[in-house]
C-alpha cells in the first residue's frame, strides 16, 4: 500500500511540473490566474464526482476506470491548485498580504481536516453499506458547488487586478535564478511533507491499538485539527513583534515540546494526548502560516513569468517528499507490532518522525531569519547641505 499511495504521489509530482512550466506564461497576472484556477474548479469538481461513480461500475471495468478517473482527478486539481497558489503572489502587494492570505488558508486547512475527521472517519467505518456511495457523491458535489462558486467570485474580484511590488519586497532576483530563500522554503516542505503527516496518518493505529477507544481517538485528531484553527489569530498577532523566520523557530520547537510530552504520556492518558495533539497542532499551524507567506513573499520577487513554475515545482516537491512520506512510514509499521500492550514502537514512531520535520523547521527558521536581516532594505537620504547620509533600515 505504500508503493500504490507513494506512485501516486510522484504521477502528481510530474503533473504539477508540468501544469507549473506549462501555464506559466498565462498566469502574468493575478486576472488571468484567477481565469485559470475557474476553469480548473469546474474540470476538479467533475473529475472528483466522476471518481466516486467508479462505485456503481461493472467489476471487471472498475479497475481501469479508477485508474483513469484518478489521473485525471489529479491534472485537474494542479490545474485548479496551482494558479491558486500563485495568487498569493500576484493578488497581493506587500508582506502583510501573503502574511494574512496565508493564515487564512493555514485556517481553512485545518477546517478541512475538522470536516474530514467529523464526516469521513465514521463513513469509513461502515464501508460496504448501500447507502454510502450516495453519500460520498453528494459530499463531492457540495465540496465541487463551494470550489466553483468561490472560484468564480474570486476570478469577479481579480479581473482587473494588477500586483504591483514595494520596497517591502526588497530587491528582485537575477534573471533565470533563485534566491536562496527559494531553495531554504522547498526544504521546509520536503520537512512539512515527508515526516509531519505522520502524526495525523499513525493516528488511527495508535486508537486502535494503544488508546483502544474510538472516542479518545477521534478527540485526538479533532483536537490537532482545532489547534491549527485556534493558532492562527495568535501567530498573527505576534508576526507583527517578530520575524518569520523566528515565529517559524519558535512553531517549531512547540512542536517538538509536544511531540515529546505525546512521547511520555500519551500511551498511559488519553487525555495528555489529546492535549498534546492540540499543542502540535498549534505549532503545525504556525509553521505552515510563515512557510506559505515567505514562499509567496519570496516568488514576489522572482518575476510574474516565474510564478507558475515556482509554484509548480513548490507542489511537485511537497508530492515527492509525501512519495517518501508514504515509504517511510510503510517500512516503519511493517517493523513495528502493532499489537503490543504497550505500543511503545508506534508511540515513539508518532513522536520520532515528526519530530524529524520540526526540527529541521526550527533549523530552517534560523535560515531563514538570517536571509530576512540580509534582505532588509536599506535607503540613503542626503543631507541638505552638510553631505551627511542618514541611513533608514525599513
């Protein structure tokens, strides 16, 4: 199982490269992105709906159905996804913007597990009865509804947006390169990607097999999901005392603060980890607001003919590293017994491979504060008459 979710994965690698290199030169603007991203909402919601009927197909047209429908699920989704993302770098004029866009969208993210975790879990539970394909059809036809209406109010907005940069951005990069903050952020979704899903994906096993309570378990991942939600109106506040890179730190090591207190107590009180997934959870929720942000400050400066690749090799990256994500943790279970009293193995599993990705954020952090002083812009304003240079730091 790990092998089919990591090929599908690296299937949606390339098509975000190729969706990124190949849309590049129309997504100039924030307008003409915003076109992209409808069109791309309406082929997403079809091919979604078109997955799920898979369902009432004949047995022996399933498998290649499903197979068919997935691949084109998922150029229809970079082709939805992709100008998404570049918005926040074309629809935006300064730092603030992709600062406040990215806490939103880190919030909605964790609305969207909540609604996962809430809906999804218990239908899983009780696969095989009639009623549930409806079901999941009519949930793929409200999420496609909600896709396509905000796409199309979005895209209203938008049509006669142009970004404009500021000093805020700092200076732009050389033609045909990228700057260092660039390469740093791609790190941190390799981090964000690879080893801190783990939590939320051993979850159910760790319910299962060490809490033994469907209740404690859905409270633990309900709880992650509301510690995202609940952190952003705190990140924001103190983005405007600190730089990114150190509120990028300082996620991290709460992170890490709670991935060890999951560690120690966890297995033995349910309620510590349900308390210490809200805290990861919090901490999930920052890191992902300053990398959003930073990545969207730094293609900024790249160009608006760089955008649809940055965002697509950005993309490409996080699927990769999910790719290996999924290997990894396929190799750690099938070494791991899941049926011992303790579960000592997956606890410190659920601890160790997070743990991985938040403290390479933490070090990533320090990276990055040090790329934001360098950036920092310095204006000269000359004396009247005394040929004195008074230097402003912005």
């Amino acid at each position: 199982m790990g092998i089919v979710i990591a090929a599908g994965f690296l299937v949606s690698a390339a098509i975000d490269l190729a969706v990124g290199a190949g849309l590049a030169r129309h997504m100039a603007s924030a307008a003409s992105a915003s076109r992209i991203q409808f069109f791309g909402s309406v082929f997403c919601a079809a091919s979604l709906v078109a997955v799920f009927l898979g369902a009432w197909m004949p047995s022996d047209l399933r498998f290649g159905y499903a197979l068919t429908a997935g691949i084109i699920f998922r150029l229809s989704f970079a082709t939805y996804d992709i100008p998404q993302n570049a918005l926040m770098a074309l629809a935006t004029i300064d730092a603030r913007e992709r600062l406040r866009i990215a806490s939103v969208r880190i919030w909605f993210s964790g609305a969207a597990t909540l609604i996962v975790a809430v809906t999804i879990g218990p239908l899983v539970a009780r696969r095989g009865q009639a009623d549930t394909v409806p079901f999941f059809l009519g949930l793929a036809t409200l999420f496609g509804i909600a896709a396509i209406g905000s796409a199309a109010v979005l895209a209203h907005f938008l049509r006669n947006r142009r970004a404009t940069q500021t000093a805020e951005t700092g200076a732009a990069a050389p033609p045909g390169r990228f700057l260092a903050d660039f390469w740093l952020l791609l790190l941190v979704m390799v981090a964000t990607s690879a080893f801190t899903p783990a939590f939320g994906k051993l979850e159910p096993y760790f319910a299962s097999y060490a809490l033994r309570s469907a209740w404690w378990g859905g409270a633990v991942i309900i709880l992650m999901a509301a510690g995202i939600i609940a952190g952003q109106p705190i990140w924001m506040r103190l983005s405007n005392r600190m730089p990114g890179g150190v509120l990028m730190l300082l996620n991290a090591l709460l992170q890490i603060a709670a991935l060890a207190i999951f560690w120690w107590f966890g297995p033995v009180c349910p309620s510590m980890a349900a308390a210490s997934a809200f805290a990861f959870g919090l901490g999930n929720g920052g890191v992902g607001m300053v990398q959003w942000a930073a990545f969207s400050e730094t293609v900024a400066r790249l160009g608006q003919g760089r955008v649809g690749f940055s965002y697509g090799l950005f993309a490409a990256t996080s699927k990769i590293a999910l790719a290996a994500g999924g290997i990894l943790l396929s190799v750690a279970l099938a070494r791991t017994d899941l049926h011992d009293a303790n579960s000592i193995g997956l606890t410190s599993l659920m601890a160790a491979i997070p743990g991985l990705g938040a403290l390479g954020c933490a070090l990533a952090g320090v990276g990055l504060f040090l790329t934001e002083r360098q950036r920092k812009p310095v204006f000269v304003a000359a004396g009247p008459d005394l040929g004195i240079s008074t230097k402003l730091s912005h």
